[in-house]
C-alpha cells in the first residue's frame, strides 16, 4: 500500500510540473467585507495598501497584533462597488472575522463568512489558465468570472496555477469538466510538496501568532512600507529599517523523511522546529522550518527522530 501511494503521489506531483491538477480545498474560508468604508476600514488593519485595488485585483496582506505578531494571513481580492473578498485559512479565519467584527464599531462596513459556502479548487500547474480559461490574468491574486461546465466561478491567478472560487453544488461539474479537459485530480499532499518546493510558509505550519512578517518571510509579499498606519507597523518598520530578525524561515535538505514538529538543534543549541516535511520525487526529502539566525544557508543539524539536515536558501526551486 505504502509503493501504491507514493507511486501516485509522484504522478500527482508530474502532473503539477508537467500539466494540470486539480486539488481541493477544504481549508479555505472566504470573509466578505462590504460597504462604502470597506476598503478603507481594511487598510487600517491589514499589512498591506489594498485600498488602491482596483476591482479584480488582489493583494496578499496579513492581520497583525500590537508586538506585530501574525494573527491571519490572507488574500484580498477587490470586487465591484468597493466590496472585498478575503480568503484565509481555516485555522486563522475566526480570530480574522473575530477582529475585523469587533473594530468595525462606528463604520460603515459589513463583515461576514460567505453564506453560500463556496468551494475551493486549486489548479497547479503550466496548463491551469489554458485549462480554466483564465489566460487574461497576468498578476498573482487578479481574478475574473470564468465558465466551467455551465457553472460561474471566480478565477483567481496564483504562483502555481489559478485558484476556483465556485458554489459548493457546482463544484463537482467544474472538477469533471476540468478533469474532462486534462487535468490529473491531486491531493492537499502533493500540492504540500509544491509548496514547500516554493518556500511559501503556510499559517498553521510555519508561522503563527508567534511569527512576525519578517521570520515568516512574507515582507516582500505582504507588508507595504509607504502607506498609512495599521495594527502592529511600529515594530514591523523598526526590524525592516533597524534590526535583523532573530529568526528566519529557511529550507532544510534532509538526508531521511522527518516529522512535522520535529526539533532542529545546531551543535548543543536548539534553534527551531520543522514546520512542514514532505519527500519530493526530485529533490528528495525536504522541509521548511523558522530557525534561528545563526543556522545560515549551508548549516548542518540534527534532526529529532535522527535525521541530518542542511539549512537551505529559499526557494528549493521556481
């Protein structure tokens, strides 16, 4: 079983370098955040300036306590009249719609989970805007209405594919209709390894309410250093312009499969946690974890469990 398995990841995983698959995505959630004020509202909570948007553009941003820790990350689409899509994990969504409800007091905004409770689909790979006819999008986040199979879904550009926004009822039709098309239908693991291939942390695994931007390595992607004040930017520009984060996220070459969670040592001193491990057919076993600073690119450590790792620059490739 255990042959069977990694012999249909490895044709997922051709499948998402060579072609198109088809990954659902369950973990997902999507907040709607309406009315007049909602793009100014939102520019002074989140990290990133998504007040420009214009409709179908979107930014990646992150909600930040005071300390500047991450709450949620997330992806801001910009809709017609001003109106905002948030898609952000399952695991930050409550504290995202929790924080956003109770600041909004005195505002003209609207904030709510999605009540129709749309489906997720990720298509990875070189095929997927051919595939979902989704080739007028140029820039990661910038979305559209597409068809599929006689259904409506929202086509959202990402770094690996486009994302499908899609009615819950309809998601089974535009899933056949894609696989009609040529896509391979793939798991949440194997598009796990194409991530971690990126160096993309996820909130969850390599980052979390203890994580600032900078650790997490998502300033360049998330952080805007010319707009006005948010939750958490004080110290957020402080490391940027002053400082050098005391941890940072990094790639780990590994000489055997590891765990999630496995501690990393270098020598007699710890200096993090594996976030998440996969074993890649091209490169092998591999991982992300936040490491201390001290474990720089080429750094050898010891894994939990007994396994050896070389700290690597991110990403392991494009």
């Amino acid at each position: 079983m255990a042959d069977a398995t990694v012999l249909e990841l490895d044709a997922q995983y051709r499948a998402m370098r060579e072609g198109a698959a088809v990954v659902h995505r369950p973990s997902v959630h999507a907040i709607a955040v309406t009315g007049p004020e909602a793009g100014d509202y939102l520019q002074g909570q989140l990290t990133n300036d998504v007040e420009a948007l214009a409709a179908g553009e979107g930014r990646y941003a992150a909600l930040l306590d005071r300390k500047a820790s991450i709450q949620a990350d997330m992806r801001v689409l910009a809709g017609a009249d001003g109106d905002v899509l948030l898609l952000a994990e399952a695991v930050a969504a409550p504290a995202l719609l929790r924080h956003l409800s109770m600041y909004k007091v005195g505002r003209e905004v609207e904030i709510a989970e999605r009540g129709d409770e749309p489906v997720l689909l990720s298509v990875i790979g070189p095929r997927a805007a051919e595939l979902t006819g989704a080739e007028s999008l140029a820039d990661e986040h910038e979305h559209a209405e597409v068809e599929l199979g006689g259904a409506r879904a929202t086509a959202i550009a990402t770094d690996i594919g486009v994302d499908l926004l899609v009615d819950r009822a309809e998601s089974g039709a535009v899933t056949a209709t894609l696989l009609e098309a040529g896509a391979e239908q793939a798991t949440e693991q194997a598009a796990e390894i194409v991530r971690v291939e990126s160096g993309r942390p996820r909130y969850g695994h390599e980052m979390g309410p203890e994580t600032m931007p900078a650790e997490a390595g998502i300033v360049d992607r998330a952080v805007d250093f010319e707009k006005g004040c948010y939750i958490g930017q004080e110290p957020v520009a402080r490391l940027h312009y002053r400082g050098r984060p005391n941890r940072t996220l990094r790639g780990l070459s590994l000489d055997g499969p590891a765990q999630a969670g496995s501690s990393l040592r270098l020598g007699d001193k710890a200096v993090g946690r594996i976030g998440t491990a996969c074993v890649s057919p091209a490169l092998g076993p591999i991982a992300l974890a936040v490491v201390r600073r001290e474990a720089e690119p080429g750094a050898k450590l010891e894994v939990e469990g007994g396994a050896a790792a070389e700290v690597i620059e991110l990403p392991f490739r494009d």
